[in-house]
C-alpha cells in the first residue's frame, strides 16, 4: 500500500493512476489521515440486448392456472 499527501497526489496524478492500473493499493490522506483509496475500475457492463432469447423459450398456455385452493389461499381468502 503507498500512501500519499493530497498534494503529491494532485501533483503526481498520472503516475498514481498507472500504478493503481497495475494493481497496486494508492491511499490518498489528507493531513496524514486516509481520505480516500485509489483502485482500478472493473470491467464496464455491457447493454443488455433486448429480444436476445426471441424463440428460445417457451411458456406453457396453462403457466398461470392453479388448484380453486391454493388461488384462494393467493387472494387470502378463508379455506
């Protein structure tokens, strides 16, 4: 882990980007205090592609039908 002052880090930004990139733990302290802790990004998220699984799945006509009992025990009715 290096630590490191807010001005040395202001003024040595680039350099502590390139070693955070690499792996390594930057703390940044203010008043030799740790503020703030400078890590590499994960990867970015892709968009979700809509209508990617068009076709490859199936519901079945009767998915939502249930016994008269347990309906009425969704609808909180009295058995």
């Amino acid at each position: 882990m290096v630590l490191v002052n807010m001005h040395e880090a202001k003024t040595h930004l680039s350099r502590l980007v390139e070693q955070a990139s690499a792996g390594e733990e930057i703390v940044i302290a203010r008043a030799g205090k740790p503020v703030v802790r400078l890590v590499p990004c994960g990867p970015l998220r892709t968009r979700r592609e809509f209508g990617k699984y068009v076709g490859q799945i199936v519901m079945a006509p009767d998915f939502d039908d249930l016994p008269a009992d347990m309906q009425s025990a969704f609808a909180g009715e009295d058995l």
